[in-house]
C-alpha cells in the first residue's frame, strides 16, 4: 500500500515559493546535481548537489 505524501510532506516548497510575489523557483532534473549561487546564498537540489554546491561555496568565499 502507497503511503498518502500529504502525511510526510504536508506542502510542496515549490508551491510555497510560487505564491510569492518575485520568487524565482528553478528546479533541475530529478536525481541529478544542481545547485544555485545568488550573492552569499547556495542551496543544492537534493543529495547529488553536495559537490556541486560546496564548489559554489568555496567560490563564494574566496570572493
């Protein structure tokens, strides 16, 4: 039996940041890397972004 996702995950952050007015939600393939840079925040796309978003960190402190 599939377990109801309204139980674990009672909102989507993706639909929280799309009721926002001047949000600009990017989203990358699933299960792939992808982190973002905007000024001193990084964020990563799930557990294959660690690389990717450590480099962006590692840029932003060097600047």
């Amino acid at each position: 039996m599939a377990a109801n996702i309204n139980t674990h995950q009672p909102f989507r952050i993706q639909d929280q940041a799309d009721s926002l007015t001047g949000t600009n939600f990017i989203v990358g393939p699933a299960f792939s890397a992808h982190a973002l840079r905007d000024g001193n925040l990084v964020t990563g796309q799930q557990q294959h972004s660690g690389g990717e978003a450590a480099r962006l960190v590692i840029q932003a402190l060097g600047q």
